[in-house]
C-alpha cells in the first residue's frame, strides 16, 4: 500500500514572527504543486498563528512542536489542543528526544499526549530514538521496543492509522552525523514490525519519518530506503533553499 511520504521541518526555538512569515511565504510558495508528498512546517508557539495565516488553503500543514494533554487549567507554560485547533494546526509533535533529555518528558507523558491528540482533530507526530550510548551498548532495539510499547499504551487499531513515527537516533540530531540509509531502513523495518505485532496489519499504512542531520545531499538515499516514508528536519528546515530542495528530493 502507497504510503504519502512526509517532509517535517522542526523549526526548534528558531525564528522571531517576522523571520517566520518569511521562512513560511518562501517554502509555500516553492512547495506550491508538490503533489508527491505532504509539506509539514513547525514553528515555535510565537509564531503559529501568523504562519497559519500564511498556509491558510494551501497543502502545507502546521504543526506545533508540543501539547498538553489538558483542554486548560493551570499549566503555566503549556499549551492545550483547543488552542492548536482553532488556528487550523494539523498536527503536532510529540516526545521529541530534546523534550525528553531536557524537560523531562518521558514515554508515560507522551502516551497522555498522544491519547489527547488523537480525541481531537490532529494527528501526533510521535518521536522515538536511542542515544549513542544504548546503540554502543547493543540497546537500541530494545529501546525502541519501550519507547513503542509506553509511547502508543492504549491506541486502537483505528487510531494507529492517524499516528505519525519518526525514528531519530539522538546520536544524529543537530551532529552531521547521519544514520546510513541502511541504517535507518533496518530500524524502520523493525519499528514497521514491531508495529504489526502490537496492531496487526494496520502497521504497513503507518508512516516512519527518519530524523538526524537529513540535509538536501542525503535526503534522496534515505527516501529510497522501502521502510523511509519522509523525513523529520531540523537544521536545514531553517533556509528555505534547503528544506525545498529536501522537499523535491524527488526532482
Ligand atoms: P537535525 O534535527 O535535522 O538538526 O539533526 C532533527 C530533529 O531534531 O528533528
């Protein structure tokens, strides 16, 4: 079954409101026809709104790079769902490596994340890696398998056609240091497998985004890989130039 590839770019605690429209204008208008994959664009909280006016009726999606589980209340610092829906946000990104190795996110927290995304009109972008330690201790599988099993307590069969993985190995985020793309296509596979044993058949329609150091030079390689259905982006998101020629990595 065809899976729609992705390209993510997370924007980080990048770009000021005006830098943003920029950014945002410049990727709209150069992904403007792209029709072999989804252009997704997460900006920090600040400037979520003024993008979303920017991708108002266009393909492109916005995505926030967190959320609270919680409708409201007295969360200082968080942001809730009803907030992210009602400027047309589409997605958001949930248990990426930094919110778990420096706030304190864990897989018990992104289950309650993803459980809330997936009651309202988003779909979660669910990240998942091992560091360099667990892959030089031979752990790496068994850390996905736990980031799978906590992450994804819960979800139906039905809701596992709404979630999006991405596999980032933290040892390639922000280092240049990608995972080959042999390398990311035998975690991809096991994370694909992994999949259908806790759901069943459902799994071959779930997209695995790759993230780590993804540059306009090894997105290509990456993307032919069977199991690679898009990437997650952050460093090169963050010029335009660069994440369209990632986007038309296909050209
Ligand atoms: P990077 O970040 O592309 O800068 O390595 C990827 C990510 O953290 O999503």
């Amino acid at each position: 079954m065809a899976r729609m590839p992705v390209i993510a770019g997370n924007w980080k605690m990048h770009k000021t409101v005006e830098e943003a429209r920029a950014l945002a204008q410049a990727v709209r208008d150069g992904a403007a026809g792209v029709s072999h994959c989804r252009v997704v664009m997460a900006p920090p909280f600040t400037a979520l709104f003024p993008v979303a006016e920017i991708l108002r009726n266009t393909p492109v999606i916005l995505a926030a790079q967190n959320v609270h589980w919680e409708p409201e209340g007295a969360f200082t610092g968080e942001i809730s769902l009803p907030m992210l829906e009602e400027i047309g946000c589409g997605m958001a990104i949930v248990g990426h490596s930094e919110r778990r190795q420096y706030f304190g996110e864990t897989d018990a927290t992104v289950n309650r994340r993803v459980r809330a995304i997936l009651q309202s009109s988003l779909q979660p972008v669910i990240c998942i890696g091992e560091t360099l330690e667990e892959r030089e201790a031979e752990r790496h599988y068994d850390i996905i398998t736990q980031q799978l099993a906590g992450g994804l307590d819960g979800l139906t069969r039905q809701s596992l056609l709404r979630i999006i993985l991405a596999y980032e190995p933290v040892w390639a985020i922000g280092t240049g240091r990608t995972a080959t793309p042999e390398t990311a296509q035998e975690m991809h596979a096991f994370i694909r497998n992994r999949l259908s044993g806790m759901f069943g058949e459902g799994a071959q329609e779930v997209r695995i985004l790759y993230g780590g150091s993804v540059k306009p030079e090894n997105i290509a390689a990456l993307m032919r890989q069977p199991d690679v259905d898009g990437a997650l982006v952050g460093g090169a998101c963050l010029e335009a130039d660069s994440f369209l020629s990632i986007i038309h990595y296909n050209a």
